[in-house]
C-alpha cells in the first residue's frame, strides 16, 4: 500500500486526483472549507475508481448513512488507531464496505430497537383499529335499539289512537242505536194512543218514562 499525501485544500486535492490515480481517499467530514459529504460526492462522481473513507468524530447513525448515500466506501472515528486504518484502506481497496470498530454493532442494535418500535407502533394501531371496530359496532348497536324503541313507541300511539277511534265510533253507534230505538218507540206509542183506550195509554206513558229512565 502506498502513501501518496496528505492534502488539506480541497480544491488541491481534486487537483492532484486529475493529475494521479489514487485508489483510497482519506475524507475528513468536518473540513474548513467544503463539508466532507459534499467532496466525498464530488469524488464519487468525478473520480469513481477512487473509494472513498469518512473519516469522523461523530459516531450517529444520521452521519453515517449521510455518508453511504454520497457514495463513502468507508466510515470510521478519528480516534481509531493506525492499524485498524490500514485494515480499513485495504478492505476498502479490494471493494468491501468497511464501518470502523463499533459502529456496525452500534447500527444493528439501533435498527433492532427501530424494528421493536414498529413493532410496537404496529401493535398499537392493530389495538387501535379493533377498538374503533368495537365503537363503531357499539354505536350501531345503540342506534338499532334506539330506532328499534322509537317503532315500539309510534306503535304503541298508533294502537292507542286505534282504541280512542274504535271507542268514540262504538259509542257513537250505540246513541244512534238508542235514538233509533226510542224514536220507533215513541211512534209505536203514538200509533197505540190513538187506538187503546185510556187506561192502557196511562200504563204506556208510565213504562215509556221506565225505559227513559233505564237509558240515563
């Protein structure tokens, strides 16, 4: 493995790589003067032969995949010793992906907890959506016994009214019965008058008056 140099000027290190094909490049993401994902972009476009390293102090998942995404073949710490650099460069030159001690393990178990809090999240909307089922099932519920009461009711009124008109039509019938039987009566009467003698006629009056009498 061949050290080429150290370039701390971005635009002189786009430069060189014109100039010198250079196989691994050694990015430092918190550069003075162009953010180290955005050269690291530049490198991936321009450059593709040459792969490239991350090289941070920020150990998050958010840099990380910043990272990946402009196209790092590689991502470690500053603090990581020289030979876990040198292992890193040539995994990287023989086309692997390299993440620097830690921080795979440190992705994984922040993937597990996202993956147990979808979980969770999908478990919550699961009891959510039954929940709404059961409202839903209730109310429906409440309106068919609403409803249901509501028809009771109006029938009841209904057969109400029914017996009210049934009543007032039955007595109705039963004056016009009445009348009818006391006017044949009274004209039945009439009719004797005119013919029976007078005591009969006394006796007439008499049960004429017992029969008014009776109807009240």
């Amino acid at each position: 493995m061949k050290w080429s140099g150290r370039l701390l000027a971005v635009y002189e290190a786009i430069k060189y790589l014109e100039q010198s094909k250079v196989d691994v490049a050694l990015v430092d993401l918190e550069m003075p003067e162009m953010n180290g994902l955005k050269l690291t972009s530049i490198l991936s476009e321009r450059f593709s032969a040459t792969k490239t390293i991350i090289l941070s102090s920020h150990d998050d998942e958010d840099n990380i995949n910043s990272a990946v995404e402009a196209g790092a073949r590689g991502y470690l710490l500053k603090n990581t010793s020289a030979q876990e650099i040198g292992d890193t460069i040539r995994a990287v030159q023989r086309g692997y992906f390299q993440l620097g001690p830690g921080l795979f393990e440190k992705l994984l178990s922040h993937f597990i907890q996202e993956q147990e809090e979808s979980a969770e999240n999908i478990l919550k909307l699961q009891s959510d959506y039954e929940q709404s089922l059961l409202d839903l099932e209730q109310k429906i519920v409440a309106q068919n016994e609403q409803h249901r009461n509501e028809m009771y009711q109006e029938l009841e009124f209904q057969v109400l009214n029914l017996k009210q008109d049934f009543r007032q039509g039955l007595d109705t019938f039963q004056a016009q019965v009445s009348k009818k039987l006391q006017t044949g009566i009274e004209a039945a009467s009439a009719q004797l008058n005119r013919s029976a003698p007078d005591s009969y006629k006394i006796e007439m009056q008499i049960d004429q008056r017992n029969f008014r009498t009776r109807q009240r």
